[in-house]
C-alpha cells in the first residue's frame, strides 16, 4: 500500500518547455488535488477532482492543465513552462471531499529557468 | 472567496517552552484539519474539528475550534525537538475543497 506516489521528483526545465506531474493513489479515493508551495505562501490549490471524470479550477489554475486519467490517476500539465511555476508541488486525495483528511504525496520540486 | 489566516508565520523557542499557532476563517467553517510538515516533507494530516467549542488533545497537542466555527488553535504543551516543522490549518466549507492558511514554522532549540 504505497499511498500516494508522484513522478518525478526533482525537474528542471527551460522557459517554454512542458512536462506532465503524474500522481496516482492506490486508496480507491474519490477525490484528488494538485497544490503548489511557495515559501510563505502556504499551500495554494491549482486544480482537483472530486470524482472520475470531473476536474475544476483551484485557486491558481492558469498555466496548468489536468487530466483524470482514471479513479487512480491524477496528471498535471505545464504547457509552456514559465519561471514563476517554480514551486513544490504536492498531490493529494482523499476518500470524499473536504470533510476527509487528506493524504499527500512526496512532491516534484520543480525549477524553470 | 474564503480566506484563512494563519498566525504567527514563524515561532523560534527553547525546548521545553510551550508554542501556540492560531487560524483565523473570513467566513464559518463546517470544519478544520490541522497538518504538519516536516522540513523537506509533505504535509500529514494530525486531527480535524467539526464541533463548536469542540477540544481535542493528542499527548502534548491540544486543538481547539472557536464557538463560532470561525477560529482554531494548535497549542503543543513543552516542546521537544521532533515537534519542528510548519503546522497548517485548512479549512472546509462543506465542499470538495479545503483552504489552507500559510502555515507557523515552528523551530526549537535544545
């Protein structure tokens, strides 16, 4: 039981380029969140899904892109990488909605330059 | 939209010394969770609140939600070393989302 597992773990990337933050949860959880740390700023909320087949906007969603592939896996999607998305970014899920705790995964520290 | 506050952003004390960070909701919350995280870790959930007024302690951890369902407070009794890292409160509103506050790092000196 690996909970919640993200790929990969450290990225740098160039100015315009993209890459996709893959996230998978092996808890049979409804729901799944992408979130980007900042120092300072907390945990800030960019995309979830509170079921297979549903995604909505977070807090601060431009620039990103998500697929829910399957009730398992949760994908995040830079398309054109800009230096203010370095950050830390976590997935999390949980087994409903905001009334359950929430299991995070490791995290992708990501640099663009 | 839903705003939650998160004071103080930093704590420095010796161990031994007791710490409390507070969290502080723009509108009421159905409930709120607090997590810690560890330098160079993710966050992990500790205990989640649904009840006015409710108190609930874990060992040297005591939380507490506010009568109005508006504010919560972490307060750890004699702090030792392994209770370093940043403590976040989140909080829900009913949906699918929390709110999470920006955190109080919490660093303490033997």
């Amino acid at each position: 039981n690996a909970g919640v597992t993200q790929t990969p773990k450290f990225q740098v990337l160039k100015t315009g380029q993209s890459m996709t933050l893959q996230c998978a949860q092996d808890m049979n959880h409804n729901s799944m969140y992408w979130y980007r740390q900042d120092p300072g700023m907390g945990l800030r909320l960019i995309y979830y899904s509170a079921s297979e087949g549903t995604t909505d906007k977070g807090e601060v969603p431009n620039g990103y892109n998500v697929s829910r592939l399957n009730k398992r896996e949760f994908s995040l999607r830079l398309e054109s990488a800009a230096p203010s998305q370095t950050s830390v970014y976590f997935c999390a899920s949980s087994a409903l909605d905001g009334t359950y705790e929430q299991y995070f995964g490791p995290g992708t520290r990501l640099t663009v330059t | 939209g839903q705003q939650v506050m998160q004071i103080p952003q930093y704590q420095h004390v010796q161990e031994g010394e007791d710490f409390t960070t507070y969290c502080n909701s723009s509108t009421t919350l159905s409930n709120i969770q607090w997590y810690k995280q560890r330098p160079g870790g993710h966050p992990v959930f500790l205990i989640q609140l649904v009840k006015s007024g409710e108190v609930k302690k874990q060992k040297r951890l005591t939380f507490q939600f506010g009568e109005a369902k508006k504010n919560s407070s972490l307060h750890i009794t004699a702090t030792q070393t392994t209770d370093v890292g940043t403590y976040f409160c989140a909080g829900g509103s009913g949906y699918s989302t929390l709110t999470f506050g920006k955190g109080t790092m919490l660093l303490v000196s033997p």
